[in-house]
C-alpha cells in the first residue's frame, strides 16, 4: 500500500467510520495515459467502496461530495480518478 492510498483509508476511517470498506488502486489499469507514471505504477486512480452509517439519508451525489470533501488534498496531491460506491448499511452492493 503505498502513502496516498495509506492517507485515504485512514481519512476515510476516521470520517466516515465505515463497517465495511475497500480502497484499490487501480492505476496499472491506466498505464500509458495522463496523469501519472506511464506504466501504471503510480497512485493516480482509485475505486473506493465504503459502507458507512454516516450516508443514511444522504443522495448519491451528497455521498459523493462527502468522499470528495474528505479526500481534497488527495486530489490535489495528484489523484486523477476517484470510481466512488458509498452505501449506507443495509443497501444492496456488488461487492
């Protein structure tokens, strides 16, 4: 595990307090684009899959601005790609 996703499971950890969550860096699937080393190695894009009680209640475009707001340095920091699936406990997931 590399240090940005390290900062996003601990944000996420103590944001959110997830009862379930997965942080994957996906970043070998991009090689060759922009954003990051070309062959895949970097920490560029992530899929991040939280069950939180704290997205009861909330839209899917609030759960997202809640990761997002949680996650600005990141971005900033150079992650390119956040694939986001919040759920709140008991909702239906694919994973």
């Amino acid at each position: 595990m590399g240090p940005i996703e390290e900062r996003i499971v601990k944000k996420i950890e103590e944001g959110l307090a997830p009862e379930r969550m997965a942080v994957i860096n996906e970043s070998h699937l991009h090689a060759g684009h922009a954003h990051g080393p070309s062959d895949g190695s970097g920490e560029t894009h992530f899929r991040v899959r939280v069950i939180s009680p704290a997205f009861e209640g909330l839209s899917r475009i609030e759960r997202h601005r809640t990761l997002n707001a949680l996650l600005t340095q990141e971005i900033a920091d150079g992650v390119h790609a956040l694939a986001l699936e919040p759920a709140a406990p008991g909702e239906n997931v694919r994973w």
